[in-house]
C-alpha cells in the first residue's frame, strides 16, 4: 500500500470485496439511488449536526400508510444573520413525499451541537429536547401534537446545576417504574441523567452516570423492550486522551458491566465510577486512538459498536495528526467482546480536531449492514479522487457482512463528488425500506459548514 497513489474507483473489485458499477466512472456526483434533498430552501438554507445526540433522526410508523420522517439541524449563514443557528425540525412521508419544516427555535446558535434528540411518546406526540453547546445552564422541550410535526407545543424550560452539552432520550425499567431518561453531559463535563415527569411535565434531575477527571464521550442505545440502556464510553476527548472504548448497561436504578456486574448500585448520588470500570470493549494506545461513532443492538438484542481509531498520532501535536484512521465493529457474544478492523475511515475530517472523520451508522434493523463516509478506499487506504474536479473528496460507502462484522463487501453509495458526503444517519423503521440521511457540502468546523441534509431511500 503506497500512500502517494491516487485512485479512481472505476474497476469492479469483487475478489477484494469492493464492488462498484460502470456508472460510476461516467456521473458526476453519483448518488446509488434517488437523492432527496430535505434543505436548500429560504428558510432553511442548510443544516448539520453532531453524532452525540441520540435519536436525531426518527420515523413516525404509527400510521403504517402513513410513515413521516423527523430530523432536526442547525442551519448556518454567512450574508444573513437571521438564519445563523435556527434549528429546524424536517419533516418528509415517506410514501407520499409531503414535506415540511418547523423552527423550534430561532437563532439557537450556529453550532452543530445545538440539534435536538427526538423521542415519540406513547400517546404519539413527539418530544423534542435540545441545549446549547454548554455555553448556558438551559434545556428546552418542545412537544408535537400527535401525528403531527407541522403542529408544536411552546418551549419548557429546566434549568440545570452547570453547563448543558447534548441530548440523549431513552426508557429504562419495567412496567409501571420504566421512565424516559435524558443523558447529557453537564455537572463536571461528566454524563448525568435526568428523569421526565409526565404527570407534570418538567425534568428532574436524577444523578451522575460516570465521574472522570477530564470529560468522556458517550453513546446510548436501548434494548429491544426499552427497560435497559447500553452505555458505551471513552476515557475523555481524544485530543486529550489515548482513548479506549467502554460498555457497560443502565437499567434505571443501577449501572452494570456487559456481564450484568453491578459497578454502581445507586446512581442518585455523585459518587460515580470512572469509565475504565465498565467492561473493556477496545484498548487504546498512542497509536489507536479510539472515538465511537454509533451503537445499535442485534437480532439476539446484544450491542454492536461502531468506532474510529486514529493511527497516527503519538507524540504529535494538534493538527499534525489524524491522516490515517480506521473504522472499527465491535459485538457482544457468548465468548465475551469481538471487534475488527473493518475499513479505511481516511483524513481528519478538519484540521485541529485530528480524530473526527466522516463518521459510519449501523442499521438497527440488520447490524450486518452499515454505511461509512471516507475519503480513502475502504480496502486499501488509497486517496479518493473524483474524476468530477480532480480532488479528494469524502464518499459513502454501503457495508454488508456475510460472517458477523468479521469482513465487509463494500458498494459505492456515493461516487465522484464534487462535494463532501458526511455524519450518515440509518433511523429505526422495521420496515422493507431504508432510510440514509448524510450532509453533503463544505464542513470547516462545528460552527462553519455549508452541508445540505440529503438522503435515500432504499428497499433492503
């Protein structure tokens, strides 16, 4: 493998396992499939978001004839002052196409961090909570009338102890104790949690998660049954850490390792464990440096975690690094933690922040299936070059596995670009379709990009 060559990928690969078709050496801006585009419009020129908020992207099935797809973003602009940081709440039916967008709130702050997690309660209204970029102490909530995203309730407000950083909206416990959950990063830059009360509609805070020195990155997904919570945690940010990845299980009242080992028996209190208590799932070091990307559960409801790891980085300062990351597939059996190096994740996506790369999603409906966006090959690493301008660009590549995560076929999602394709997003829906949402455009920074929020749907 030589660092330097320069590929386009117009050969059929099938003994190496990365298949693409004629068409795509021949199409500018490839996409395999037919390409919405959700933003691009006056009051919504464009939009992004960050990975830390969990769900961003959910379906409302509900009505199985009727199946409407919800996204937030943060919009950005340069000449007009009036759409800088609006989060903007999508909506699209996906059998009918009908579209439309709601503002939750008005110039929130352009930042990527400030996107909401969503959640579709049991009477079928739609919560929606969003923060800022820890620059104040506020959570906003805003609920939709059920069935109906055009349609949102005023703002509520719960003010935190410290800091707010990102949303995370999930159940945990049985029958009459399960409880929705809001996971965030606040007291200590540490993850805490507070509890909905629906009785009267106000957050109330229930306790740490983990306590570290520094601040640990954090993903959450539920079970099948919504009555636990995998947690899956770094050390801290991997500029500042050798990160290694973490899984451990929250059912609401206790925090245990991936063995069912109680790690903390009370989680109302301040005294938390640190994240290395949780069980192990990848070690890093100087020169795997580990940041996870998403998590999802499999058909037997154990976890599948998504991850990068950055290879070039020891001893080197902030923005000399980060050239040659890997995506990594981790899942829980019966032998304990399994993990592989699955493909070539390519460049830091920006320079300074050396570990973020274009990010990969697993399907929740078939873990054996996920999307990366990378601007290398995913088998050997070579640069990709779109014979669109000439230049690198980050594309998608489509992910199915025959041996549980072990190796991947690869299939060009995306080819020829004249623009970065990013952050892909697969939303829940047991259904014969599937939904991936991506940005695509120019991403500087959390708070300079110009990505519009685009996205296919496909039959499995």
């Amino acid at each position: 493998m030589t660092r330097s060559k320069l590929i386009v990928l117009l050969a059929l690969f099938v003994v190496a396992g990365c298949t693409t078709g004629s068409e795509v050496a021949n199409e500018a801006n490839y996409v395999r499939g037919d390409l919405i585009t959700f933003t691009g419009t006056e009051t919504s020129p464009n939009g992004a978001w960050c990975w830390f908020q969990d769900e961003r992207v959910i379906v409302d099935a509900s009505h199985s004839e009727h199946p409407v797809l919800l996204f937030t973003s943060i919009s950005a602009s340069i000449s007009d002052s009036t759409e800088q940081g609006d989060l903007d709440l999508h909506w699209y039916g996906l059998n009918d196409g009908r579209v439309g967008m709601v503002e939750l709130y008005d110039r929130l702050g352009q930042d990527d961090h400030n996107v909401a997690a969503l959640f579709q309660m049991e009477n079928d209204q739609v919560m929606a909570l969003f923060a800022r970029h820890g620059s104040d102490n506020l959570a906003y909530m805003r609920l939709s009338e059920p069935n109906d995203a055009s349609q949102w309730g005023p703002k509520v407000v719960y003010e935190e102890e410290a800091g707010v950083t990102y949303s995370n909206l999930l159940t945990a416990g049985e029958g009459a104790s399960k409880r929705l959950f809001n996971f965030a990063r606040t007291r200590g830059w540490n993850p805490n949690f507070t509890v909905y009360n629906a009785d009267s509609n106000v957050w109330l805070y229930g306790g740490r998660l983990l306590k570290s020195e520094g601040r640990p990155y954090m993903k959450y997904y539920g079970n099948a049954d919504g009555s636990k919570i995998h947690v899956v945690a770094t050390d801290q940010h991997p500029r500042d850490f050798d990160n290694s990845i973490y899984h451990g299980i929250m059912d609401g009242q206790a925090l245990y390792d991936s063995y069912g080992n109680v790690l903390d028996s009370d989680l109302s209190d301040q005294d938390a464990v640190q994240p290395k208590a949780l069980t192990e799932v990848f070690k890093g070091d100087a020169d795997n440096v580990a940041w996870m990307a998403d998590v999802a559960v499999d058909e037997n409801d154990q976890p599948v975690i998504a991850f990068s790891v950055q290879k070039d980085g020891r001893d080197l300062p902030p923005k000399q690094g980060g050239l040659d990351h890997r995506y990594h597939l981790a899942r829980l059996t019966d032998a304990g933690w399994k993990q592989a190096e699955i493909a070539y994740a390519g460049e830091r996506l920006y320079s300074f922040e050396d570990d973020y790369t274009g990010l990969v999603a697993i399907d929740p409906q078939d873990v054996n299936h996920v999307v990366i966006s990378t601007n290398a090959h995913p088998l050997t690493g070579d640069p990709l070059m779109s014979s669109a301008d000439q230049k690198r660009h980050y594309e998608l590549f489509e992910g199915v596995s025959t041996d549980d995560g072990g190796t991947f076929t690869w299939t060009p999602l995306t080819s020829n670009s004249l623009e970065d394709n990013i952050r892909p997003i697969i939303p829940s829906w047991d259904a014969p379709q599937r939904v991936v949402l991506w940005l695509r455009g120019t991403y500087s920074s959390y708070t300079d990009f110009d990505t519009q929020v685009v996205g296919v749907i496909q039959s499995r």
